[in-house]
C-alpha cells in the first residue's frame, strides 16, 4: 500500500459518512458511493449530508459518487450497505477491484435465505478479496462529531488486521484488531434483535428492572449462539460483544431500539419504524432459525420475532418469558 492510500465507502447513509469522514485524515482520497443518482449529486453540491447527518461538512478530499468504478483505485473498501444488499453489490464489484483490495464489512446482519454473515457472504462472491469485519459500539452522530469511540476490526490474518486499524484509525476513533471475524459478526448481528426487546420493555412501561434482566439475559442468549460457532469469548465480552449490546439497547440513537420502544408503546410492527431500515427485524427470523438448527435457546429472539410477525402481543411475550422452566443461570 501507498503512504497515503485511497479508500471507497460504499453506502452513503449516515454511517457510510461518518466513517469517510473520520478516514479522510488517513487517505489522499475518499470516495463516498451512493446507490442513488440524486443523492451523488446532493453530497456533492452541498458537502453535507444533510438528510442524514446533518451539521458534519464533508471532508475536501471526499468525492461522493454513484459511479461503483470508483473501487478501481480503492487500496481497501468498506461496505456499509444494510445487510440484506451486500450480496447485489459484490457481485457488481467483480472485474472492478484490484486484487489486494481489502473489503472491511461494517453491515451488521445474517443474509436472509441462506443464513450467511455478511463476510462469509463476500467471500462466496468474491472469494480472492482479502476480507475483514468492523464492529462496536458506535453511533453515526457521535463518529461524525468527533467524539471519542472505540471499535474492533476482525480479519481472517491478524497481519491485515493490523494494517487496516492503522489505516483507519483517527485520533477519536480507536480500533482493537481481532482474527476472530466470526464472533465479531455475530455480536453486531444478535445485538440489534435484542435491542428490539430491550426497546420494547421500556416503551411498555416496564421498567429498568426489566430492561437490566432483558440486557444480561440477551448476553447469554448471544454467548450461547456464539460459542456453539466457535467464537471467542473475549471477543464476546468485548466492544464487538458486549460493548455493542449495551449501547445499542440503551439509547433512542439505535433504530432497533426505537422500533421496540415504538412496538411497546402500541404502534404496530409494520409501522413502528417510521420508514427507518431496522436491521434487528430482517434479521431475527433468520437468527432464530439458525439457532434452531444449532440446538442454541434464543428465548428472548423468538419473542422479539413473534412479536414483528404478529403472533403474539408484548403482554403475551412477556408472560411466556416470566413463565419459563427455572434453571441455572448460564
């Protein structure tokens, strides 16, 4: 790689921007790619995404685009697709990417129909990509901000994990590399179900009480699922695990929260999000039939997707929780 490399982001939402922004101090150039024309056109007339992160002026040497060749000249790329689009975009970024390209997935989710993490799914489409997975506790706003934020970067060699944390990091954004690409994907998937439920609990009243026993019962649900997939528990218990979980079921910022909370207040699944992707509700139905197929309990998953499919009301899913078998803790 070049002493000042280039970088393509690919997805143009609010944390596709953040994320430009905080890497242009680190590239001679950014290119931000918008899968829509007219939002190319927007970033790059009034240098601010004002839709959705509005007050963070783009960095100068960003060059928003809607042209997917911008990866020709790309050392490394992030996708920051929502997670149910990566597949469609690797499979036009074939011809396009030098070989040594790394391509960083940021999405945080399970492919539906083939029950897939969002690496695995660029390896099956682009299997001589060198490949990696960013994930933690992080909100778009508080990135663009520049407000301190630490994250965990995962690549199958822990050598290209090193080059990308230096490549990426800024003097507010902290990265902790990991060759556990599978347990870090796993935190960033689970964790926006269970944010559903935390969201819910609190928007029906229910108290902190609630929310506390929802929050370390999820961590258990999510260890178990990880672990039987062979993840680490460190990265677990980490900013990719743990870390991720607590703020993502803690705060209106998060979109699986709100759609919870909005649930739990009465609104119902199909129109609780206010038009917002909700990653949590396209992947609860394929987190919990995968953790079927594993022999993995996901009590509180299975709810959270009764709940989005209409099957059962959040009184009725509360219940069954409080009424299952006692057990250990574990």
């Amino acid at each position: 790689m070049s002493a000042r490399p280039t970088l393509a982001v690919l997805g143009a939402g609010a944390w596709g921007t953040a994320l430009a922004n905080m890497a242009a101090g680190q590239h001679s150039k950014v290119f931000v790619w918008a899968h829509e024309s007219w939002l190319a056109a927007a970033l790059r007339a009034d240098r601010e995404n004002k839709a959705l992160l509005p007050g963070v002026p783009l960095a100068e040497n960003i060059e928003p685009t809607d042209e997917l060749d911008c990866v020709r000249d790309a050392d490394h790329v992030l996708m920051v697709t929502p997670a149910q689009v990566v597949r469609s975009v690797c499979e036009q970024l074939k011809g396009r990417l030098r070989p040594d390209s790394a391509i960083v997935s940021c999405a945080k989710g399970i492919e539906r129909g083939t029950g897939l993490y969002m690496r695995e799914v660029l390896k099956e489409v682009l299997p001589d990509q060198p490949g990696a997975a960013l994930s933690g506790p992080s909100f778009a706003h508080d990135v663009g901000r520049g407000l301190p934020t630490a994250v965990t970067l995962a690549a199958d060699r822990i050598e290209l994990a090193e080059i990308l944390c230096a490549r990426l990091a800024a003097p507010h954004f902290r990265l902790y590399r990991s060759d556990d690409l599978m347990g870090v994907e796993i935190g960033g998937a689970v964790k926006n179900v269970l944010a559903i439920a935390c969201g819910v609990a609190l928007g029906a009243g229910l108290g902190a009480s609630a929310h506390a026993a929802l929050l370390a019962r999820g961590f258990a649900e999510m260890r178990r699922f990880a672990l039987a997939q062979g993840a680490k528990t460190e990265t677990l218990m980490g900013l990719s695990g743990l870390g991720d979980l607590a703020l993502t079921c803690s705060s209106p910022q998060s979109r699986n929260y709100s759609l919870g909370f909005a649930i739990g207040q009465g609104e119902k699944p199909e129109v609780a999000g206010h038009g917002a992707l909700t990653e949590g509700a396209w992947t609860a139905p394929v987190l919990t039939e995968k953790a079927r197929s594993l022999g993995v309990e996901m009590p509180i998953a299975e709810a959270v997707q009764a709940i989005l499919e209409g099957r059962t009301g959040v009184g009725e899913a509360i219940g069954a929780l409080m009424r299952r078998p006692f057990k250990a803790e574990g």
